[in-house]
C-alpha cells in the first residue's frame, strides 16, 4: 500500500511538472493520464492492477479504427468498443465509477489544453529579431 501512495504521489506530482511544458511527450502524457484516472476513479491497489491491463486492451482496441473510415462510421465502431468493455470496467470499479470513467479522457485532454492555453497567455510576446 505505502509502495502504491509512493507511485501515485510521484505521478501526480509530475503532472504539474508537465503542465508547465509545451507538450508532454508521449510518455510523460501516459503518466499524467494514469496518475489521473487513478486519483479521479479513486482506484485501489487491487482495482488498478486490474483496470490498466483492460484498459490497455481496451485504448488498442481504439486505436486500431481505421481513420480512413466515414467520421460517423468511426463514432459508432468507438461507441461499439466501449460497450463490449462496459462490463469489464463496472465489474472492476461498479457501474457509477464506470460511467465516469468514460467522461475522464476528455476531461483530461481539456485541461491539457486549458493548462497550455494558461501558459502561452503568460508568456511575452516576442518576435525574431527583437
């Protein structure tokens, strides 16, 4: 457990490092997406050693639509995904947490976005040469 609060301590502390850079790599995007869904759904050791190994199947699973296809034909294939691993993420954390956990991406990418927004409003405005 205290191994588990040491992680989770660590990751979510990099998340405020890595709001403060331009763009998280892919890596440090993962971490910052990790440390967030696991404080939001307020995962458990047990939970999480669960969780992540489904959900890395279920993020394949999403990834692998084809982008070539029609915009509403992608929607309804992602939609389909979803509802086959409805089941196993409410067996893992409950229905209610599940529901959530389905909003969580883009909440998490809106932040991103937010945060970086935050920090070019806050930067000079310089030009070359100046």
């Amino acid at each position: 457990m205290k191994k588990f609060i040491l992680i989770l301590s660590v990751l979510l502390g990099s998340l405020s490092t890595a709001f403060a850079q331009d763009q998280p790599d892919g890596e440090r995007g993962k971490a910052l997406y990790v440390a967030y869904v696991t404080q939001q759904l307020k995962l458990t050791p047990e939970e999480a050693q669960k969780f992540w190994p489904l959900h890395t199947q279920f993020e394949a699973e999403l990834k692998g639509v084809n982008k070539d296809l029609p915009e509403l034909t992608k929607q309804q294939a992602r939609l389909d995904i979803k509802k086959k691993y409805q089941e196993g993420f409410s067996k893992i954390v409950g229905a209610g947490r599940c529901e959530h956990f389905y909003r969580l991406g883009d909440e998490f990418r809106r932040k991103l976005l937010e945060k970086r927004a935050q920090k070019q409003e806050n930067r000079p405005n310089m030009r070359r040469g100046q």
